[in-house]
C-alpha cells in the first residue's frame, strides 16, 4: 500500500498565485483557573466560521494553491471530490480581499510580517480552504512523541502537552493498521498536513489538477 503526502507545485517558471492569511491565524486565550496561566494556542478554523480572510500574489491561479501551511482548491476540485465520493474531505470558503481594498496602515502591517505587497493583486476567485479528518496516525519511528513534561503540564487546560516531533532526523511514517480506509486523510499527530492513497493521487493525474504534488511516504 503505496501513501502520499501532499506538497505545493509552485509552478515554475511562471509561479502560481499564493495566498496569505491577511490577519493571520486566529487564535484563542486560555485563561486557565487551575494553573493561573494566560496562554493562546490556535483554533480549529474547520469547526467554525473562518475568521481570517485571505489575498493572492498574482492571478496566475492553480487548482491547489498554498495558504503558508494550508493547501487551498477551487470550485472544480470542489465540485470533483463531490463527485467522487471523497467524504473526509472540508472544505471552508474563504473571504478574500484585493489589493485595493487594503489601508495604507494594513499594507504596512503586511510588509512587517514579510510579505511582498508589491505582488498582491484584485482578483477575487472562489477558493476554499481544504482539510480532512483524521484518518490514520504515524508509526513511532516518525519521531513524534506526546510531550508530557510532568509537573508543569496542567492536566486541566493542556498547557505543555501535545505532539512533538521529537528528532528531525526521522522521516515520518504512517502506521499502516491505523489507516481508516479514507482516500484523503490527515494523521493524528499534524493539524494541516494532509496525505492520500495511490487511489486519490491517480485520480487527480487523471483530472490534470495543477498546483499539486505527491510525495511518497513510508508505511509500516
């Protein structure tokens, strides 16, 4: 059984569109009575209402497109996964702003982050923002370890617990009992990273999907 993880083609020479966060990723406090620490951690944009718009740096657009860790598709992908049956799949519409929507004051807090604003452009295309549910976790030769570092974890908000890659020096490797049969999964350990069966990446071969490649991955 043959895995895949998905990975951005940036189209060379001629680079595809990318899209950034413009307000970046939203997060929530913990305010947390038990230990009396005030910490943010990210929330799970895929169980709400997006709360972060995005822009484009050119209006060379793909199929798949990059959004930093995220990976982006359009109406057609959309439209295809319905199609065939992809049922782990989400997908959440993203709110998009132009370039000439942005404030003097709002294009410099860009520039401060390290974006390039001189790229950013109007065009408006319908993108969705794609996810999947879990479907499989990795093999403990990935490296990735549940940190628990004792007394300073608080067992009632979580602070100081969570997966870990532990040594970057292990290739990740799924653990082949865990996978649930799904086409198109995430594993337990990452929140973003998605990866697929032979199956999904022949199919989109088949459907001439641009912006996409298939990285294989070791399973065990």
């Amino acid at each position: 059984m043959k895995f895949y993880r998905l990975s951005t083609d940036e189209g060379r020479p001629k680079k595809y569109a990318w899209a950034f966060p413009t307000y970046g990723y939203p997060t929530q406090t913990v305010e947390c009575d038990i230990c009396g620490r005030s910490w943010n951690t990210f929330e799970n944009i895929f169980d709400k209402n997006i709360s972060f718009s995005i822009t484009f740096t050119n209006n060379h657009f793909a199929d798949f497109i990059a959004c930093e860790a995220f990976h982006m598709t359009n109406q057609s992908v959309k439209n295809w996964c319905e199609s065939n049956g992809i049922s782990s799949v989400i997908f959440t519409k993203m709110p998009i702003i132009g370039k000439s929507e942005f404030t003097k004051e709002a294009l410099k807090s860009c520039r401060e982050r390290g974006y390039n604003t001189a790229k950013f452009h109007d065009e408006k295309p319908v993108y969705y923002m794609l996810s999947a549910t879990v479907g499989a976790k990795l093999h403990p030769d990935s490296g990735v370890q549940w940190v628990d570092k004792g007394d300073w974890v608080c067992p009632h908000c979580g602070y100081g617990v969570g997966y870990k890659k532990e040594d970057y020096g292990k290739p990740d490797c799924i653990e082949l009992s865990s996978w649930n049969g799904n086409d198109l999964f995430k594993v337990r350990e990452y929140d973003a990273t998605l990866f697929c069966t032979e199956k999904f990446k022949h199919m989109c071969q088949d459907a001439r999907f641009s912006g996409i490649i298939f990285d294989e991955i070791v399973a065990k």
